[in-house]
C-alpha cells in the first residue's frame, strides 16, 4: 500500500528540492519498527533540513526531514512494541541522518521509541514534541538542582518560540512566576495567556554589560537564546541559582567570564533532547502528559498539512512562527 511523504531530492544547482510524492514500503530505511504517521510537527532543525542546502545537517538524497512524529505501530521485530501500539520519536538525528516524520509511513529502531503516555493522544504528543521534551528536560534539572517556586522568579529566555512557549505554560503550572523575554511585542497577550507573570523586552538583555555581576535577579533561567543574552543574564542569577540551556538563537559564542560561576556558585546546565537516554525520555513524556496544561497547550498550536512544510520551514528560521506547528499526516 502507497504512502505520501514530502521528498527532498537534490538538484543539477546542488540544491535541495522537495516535492510530494507517492511512495511504497520498499523506499523505507532499515529499521525494525514500521509506524503509521498519524502527526509531526516543525522545529528550528526541520527548517534547516528543508532549507535548500540541507542546514548542513542532511547528509544524503533523496531524503524525508521530520524531527518528531507520533503515529501508530503497523509491524514491529521489537518485542516491545505490537501491532496498534501508540508511539512517540523525537531526536536520535531521526530526519536529519535517517528517514523521518514528513511521511505518512515512517521505518525507525524501537530503541528509538518511546510509549504514548496515558493522558496524550498522538496529536497533543505533538503539539509537545521536541520542543516540549527540552522545555520538560530543562525543568526537571533545574528542578535537580533546587529550584522550587518559593525561591523567586524565572527567566524564560526566546519564550514566544516553540520551547519557550510550554516552558512558560509548564513553570506557571507548575507555580512559579515566569518572566518572559521576547522581542516581539504583540506576543505579549499570548504569553500572559500561557501563564507569564512578567513580560520582558529583549532589548533589556540583548546588550552585555561591562559589570560581570549585576543585581540579583532570577533564581532559575531556561534560555533558548545563547550569545550575548545568556552572558548577560548569566550575571543576573541569585546565588546558587542555575541556567538551562538549551538553544542558540541569538549565536553560540558566549561573551562571559567565570565571575558568576565563582563568586555566587551560579550553574550552567546544558540540556540535549536529540541523544538523551530512554530512561530519562519516557521520565519526560510522563511529567508533560501530568504536569503541561492541555488547555494551554491547545493555545500554542498552529495547524498544518504536508505542502504546508516548505514554507513553514523558511518561516521558523525566520523567527515568524510562534508557538507549535502540528502538521495532521493523516490524509
């Protein structure tokens, strides 16, 4: 039975070129678990994949991008999962390396599975997706290291992007008063809306300052930004207090010094989703599907359909998509 999937294939120019097409199991990866896509989703590496030079993270073509996708098992050699199981990928270079979710029909490693959670479907599991691990990863170790909502407030860094926006939605839930940075000010309504006690202007972070230690401000930070914001907020954190890090929107160079880290024991904790070990995944997925408001979730979500993904891809590198783009593969 044929498929459909988004398929980049390389042109004469040397650039990637997606089209949809008709496909058959034949055209599917080694793998030893088959599944039914029923959604995926867009992330900032989906949109380098797309791109026309690959983001420099497509190694081969013709090739199917698609970070994340939930759907159902159709055959499987993996005794752990049967025929009709619900499931859940995220990471494990999945659509970047190997075949991924902008397929109606995906082949991937059961090790690279995990469980739908009781309480999510496989369009909510989605609306979370890589996105939504990394922002519950980032809360679970600051978590790891202390914080607690009696401690003070917490900066969230990007906070209008996918995993700032259900960082934002779980820390709220979870009690503790959130202050949102943003560059975009009509976002400000979504973010309060999402739970954000405090909007603020990034224009505030954006520049370092000569002073390595500023005003103790924030007892815990989840930054999405990097470069220079996470220099300078860096020299903002109360004593002991610790900084999530877990993207480089705003550049990977880190203009610091080590002053914060020595003089108030500040902590800088990198968060990976895309190898994290299974154990700590399905950890994840089972506090999201406790901890994330639903109803909050919903207000993050941007519906899509397969010949929506090129453009959505320019539009995320762009920072033009807000919140969660959940991509409906089922027809």
């Amino acid at each position: 039975m044929g498929f459909k999937a988004l398929i980049l294939r390389q042109g004469d120019d040397g650039l990637a070129h997606s089209t949809i097409e008709d496909l058959d199991d034949s055209a599917l990866p080694e793998g030893n678990v088959t599944v039914e896509v029923d959604y995926s989703t867009v992330n900032y590496k989906d949109g380098l994949c797309l791109s026309p030079k690959g983001g420099s993270l497509v190694r081969s073509y013709p090739h199917v991008a698609g970070i994340d996708f939930a759907g159902t098992v159709l055959t499987s050699d993996d005794a752990r999962y049967g025929p009709d199981d619900k499931v859940v990928l995220t990471g494990w270079r999945v659509g970047e390396v190997h075949w991924g979710g902008y397929a109606q029909r995906a082949r991937v490693r059961g090790d690279w599975l995990v469980p739908l959670p009781a309480g999510l479907d496989t369009r909510q599991a989605m609306a979370v997706g890589t996105a939504g691990l990394t922002a519950m990863l980032a809360v679970m170790a600051l978590e790891d290291h202390g914080l607690k909502p009696a401690n003070g407030p917490v900066l969230v860094t990007g906070a209008a992007g996918g995993v700032g926006s259900v960082t934002v939605a779980l820390l709220a839930a979870l009690g503790y008063e959130v202050a949102a940075v943003t560059g975009r000010p009509e976002t400000a309504d979504y973010l309060t809306g999402l739970g954000a006690a405090r909007i603020v202007p990034r224009a505030d972070l954006a520049e370092t300052v000569k002073r390595p230690l500023e005003a103790e401000t924030w007892a815990g930070c989840v930054d999405a930004v990097g470069g220079a914001m996470l220099a300078r907020v860096l020299g903002q954190m109360r004593y002991g207090a610790s900084v999530a890090a877990v993207g480089l929107a705003g550049g990977a160079a880190l203009p610091a010094t080590v002053i914060p880290f020595l003089l108030r024991g500040v902590n800088l904790l990198g968060i990976d989703s895309v190898m994290q070990p299974r154990e700590a995944r399905v950890r994840a997925w089972e506090r999201l599907a406790r901890d994330l408001p639903m109803a909050k979730l919903e207000a993050m979500v941007q519906p899509a359909r397969l010949e929506d993904l090129p453009k959505l891809g320019a539009d995320i590198l762009k920072g033009q998509v807000r919140g969660r783009v959940v991509v409906d593969m089922r027809d």
